[in-house]
C-alpha cells in the first residue's frame, strides 16, 4: 500500500483497520507486451481508472466494499503504524 494514503498531519481523525474488495470490469486499449507483466498493469490500471473512462478505457462494471475489521486481523507492522497513527493524533491534541 501506497505510505501516501494517510496524511502525514493528522487531527481529530480516528484510524482503523479495513478489508476492502474492489471488483473491475472494464475494456481497455493498451500494448499487448503489458498484459504479460501482472504489477506493472495494476499499476497502469489504477492510474487509469483514477483518470476516469476515456477513448482507452470503458468501465462497464465497478463495485466496491469496505468493512472494519479487528485490528488484531492486522499484521504486526500494521499494527505497529496504527499505534504510531494514533500516538500522533494524541500528540497533535495534546500540543
């Protein structure tokens, strides 16, 4: 996951741990050399998707789920940035 995703200051924000599920279906024009490179073409996807359709890419179906979880379904490293995203919501209180 992307480091980015959280803002680095953070205020009056509570954190939690989520399973997201996102289901695609879409048409796209793209070199054929890209398909065979599975990271490389999420990675293009993803920036195309958050471009939005165009004359390269149709979206014909799109679903998303996000749910809380336990954060004791975390992994130990994310349970460790949850405690330090917290610890820094309560030093930007406090200070």
């Amino acid at each position: 996951m992307n480091s980015k995703a959280l803002p680095r200051q953070i205020s009056n924000i509570e954190v939690g741990v989520y399973e997201c599920e996102i289901h695609l279906k879409f048409r796209l024009i793209e070199e054929k050399s890209l398909l065979g490179d599975r990271e490389q073409l999420l990675q293009v996807l993803l920036d195309a998707l958050t471009e939005g359709s165009d004359e390269f890419l149709e979206t014909l179906q799109a679903s998303v789920k996000a749910q809380e979880v336990s954060e004791f379904k975390a992994s130990p490293q994310m349970r460790r940035q949850l405690m330090r995203l917290r610890n820094a919501v309560d030093n930007n209180e406090k200070g």
